[in-house]
C-alpha cells in the first residue's frame, strides 16, 4: 500500500490552535489529496485522528516513531 504523506515540522502552543488547523488537514484527506499526515507536534496529531473518526467511511490508523514523530492515515 502506498501511502501519499504530508509531512510538517510546525508546533502550536494551544489545542485550540492545533485543532483549527487539524480542521483544514482533515478536509485534505477527506478529499483523497493526501492519505496521511507525519508530525511533531502530538496536538496536531491528536486532533486529526479525532476529526478523522468521526467520518464513516474511512478508518483512522495511528503510530508513534520514536519520541516525537506521530503519523495518522486513513485507510477505506
């Protein structure tokens, strides 16, 4: 399976930030643009992930590598 990422080294310093801009990501995955989001920052990744569930035809994997890595893709 070959999974199209997009990968950001950005850090908010509020959930609420981190949320909004987990709002636009979600939207990106949704429409198929990417499959998956690899980030630093656990807020954003933790935000995603919940976004993402709430949809019914996708299923939401997540994996932390290392310390600070945090990924979240969806598969159908």
């Amino acid at each position: 399976m070959n999974i199209r990422w997009k990968r950001e080294e950005i850090f908010f310093e509020t959930l609420y930030e981190a949320d909004v801009w987990a709002d636009s990501l979600a939207n990106e995955i949704y429409g198929r643009i990417y499959d998956g989001y690899i980030t630093s920052d656990y807020k954003i990744a933790y935000s995603l992930a919940f976004r993402l569930a709430s949809i019914d035809t996708i299923r939401v994997n997540t994996q932390q590598d290392g310390l600070n890595i945090y990924k979240v893709w969806v598969t159908s």
